[in-house]
C-alpha cells in the first residue's frame, strides 16, 4: 500500500526553530494587545472615578433636606430643589412612557417583519440618523411645532422632544436584542401552530427582556440630563408649577443657570443637583437590574 502523505497546512512552518520563533512573536503581539486593553480599560476608570470623586465631593455637601422640600428661591435665601426635581421626574417619566413603545415597536417590526426590504432600510436610516443628531435640534424642531404656534414654552413641548430622544435608543436595542435570539426558537413556536403575533409576544419580547430594559435604562439616563432641548421647549420656572401647559423647571435647565452664576450657594447647588440625577440614574439601574434577577 503506498505510503499515507500528511497535507501540509497552510501557514504552518515546517522548521521548528521558524515553528518556535512563531509562537513567540504570537506571544509577543497576545501580550501587547492584552497590555493595552488593561490600560484603555484603567484609563476609563479612571475618568469615571474622577467624574464621580468630584460630584461626591462638590455636591455632598449641600446635600440635606432642605434640598428635597425647599423650592427655588433668590441667592442667599437658603432656597432647594424641588420643583426641578418634580419637574425634571414628571418630564423624564412622561416622555419614556411615550417613547419607549414607539421604539418597542419600530424595532420589532425593523427586527421581525422589515429584514432586508427598502423600507425597512430606510427606517433603520432614519433611526441611526436620529440617534447620533444633537440634541438641541430636536429642541429647534420641536420649538417650531409646538411651541410658536401654540404661543408659549410649555412641559409638553419639552416631553415630546425627549420623547423623540428615547424612540432611536429604545429601537436600535430592541432590534439587536430581538436579532440575537436564534431562528430555531421561532420556528419551534411557530411549529406549534402560534400566530406570529404571539411568537413575538409571549416568546422573543420574553427573552430580549434583559436588553430591552437595558435600552430604556440607556435612553433615560441620556435624556435625565439633557438641557439644550429643554431650553427651546419647557424653558424652566423658578417658581412652583406642575402644569405641563406651562413652562415647567427642571433639574438640567436649573443646574445650567446656577452653575454659571456668581453666587456660591447656587453654585453648590448646580453640584448638589448633578449628584442627585447620577444618584438617581445609578439607583434606577439598580433596582432594574435587582428586579430582572428576581425574576429570573
């Protein structure tokens, strides 16, 4: 019988000094790229750290009670935060309320029913388009169409430009989230004999739970902080108000105004407010998170 010939494989080095120095340049090059993760990873950190050290130390201490139960008032006067605290979690509430399910479902339909189509890819456009535009055009638009024709700032006009905001986050996660489950899990589902519908429903919408959230916890994270829409819409107000008919305060328009004046208590204030919103996204992301678990 003729002697059985082993293929070569391409690349591999016949010589086994070539095949060792080989292996030690691979080393090299695993090393480096390791090294500079770590480092990318470390100087991230680092800046979070930083940020987070210097709202701890600027803000903590005018952290008190008169924060959460006093309105806003003239420098000097010892004024707090509440009506922009009220207002800012009425505005970001609404507005997630309105466009998390708009974005819920354009990115099913982007995910499950568009595919590869030419409308499907023009809404996928469109959507990264208005993921990545500034946020004080949306401002601008929203200023145009329902605040000058309406006569007046108002926190509707201000909910609708965050809600705006939300929509692309809320669709780009969802679709991913929804195009990472595997096609056998539908075909079993739809094998069954359930209506599409319901596939997507009780089964897909079920498991991309996690990264749903995930996408809305993103999207009011983003929008808790925005000002510049919230000056072409809701405007602000120093004084107590709940109606969305008016102009309404908020806690990123107020930080704004204070931080750049030349009072100290307002300053401290500017940073006692920028403490609260990261406490309070932080303390949202956990709960989400606390919560899912559970119920995993």
């Amino acid at each position: 019988m003729p002697a059985t010939t082993i293929p070569s494989v391409p690349g591999r080095a016949k010589d086994p000094r070539a095949a060792a120095a080989l292996g030690r340049r691979r080393a090299r090059v695993d090393t480096a790229i390791r090294l500079l993760c770590t480092a990318a990873t470390l100087l991230g950190l680092l800046f979070l750290v930083s940020i987070l050290a210097t709202l701890v130390w600027k803000g903590a201490g005018g952290l008190s009670l008169r924060v959460f139960t006093d309105v806003t008032k003239p420098p000097g006067s010892g004024g707090g935060l509440l009506n922009p605290i009220v207002g800012s979690l009425i505005q970001v509430v609404l507005a997630t309320l309105l466009g998390t399910p708009i974005g819920l479902l354009v990115g099913t339909y982007l995910a499950e029913y568009a595919g590869n189509s030419r409308f499907g890819t023009t809404v996928r456009f469109v959507s990264d388009v208005l993921l990545s535009a500034p946020s004080i055009l949306i401002g601008l638009f929203v200023y145009q169409f329902l605040v000058l024709p309406f006569g007046g700032f108002s926190g509707w006009a201000g909910v609708v430009a965050l809600a705006i905001i939300v929509v692309p986050v809320v669709v780009r996660t969802t679709e991913d989230m929804l195009r990472l489950l595997p096609n056998t899990l539908r075909e079993a589902v739809i094998g069954l004999g359930a209506p599409k519908w319901k596939m997507i429903v009780l089964v897909c919408w079920r498991a991309a739970t996690s990264g749903i959230l995930t996408g809305v916890l993103l999207a009011v994270a983003r929008i808790a902080g925005e000002t510049a829409p919230l000056l072409f819409t809701s405007l602000g107000n120093l004084n107590w108000s709940v109606n969305l008919a008016q102009p309404m305060s908020s806690l990123p328009i107020t930080i704004y105004a204070y931080a750049g004046s030349p009072y100290e208590d307002w300053i401290t204030l500017a940073w006692t407010g920028a403490l609260v919103i990261t406490l309070g996204v932080l303390g949202l992301n956990i709960v989400a998170r606390a919560v899912l678990r559970a119920r995993g």
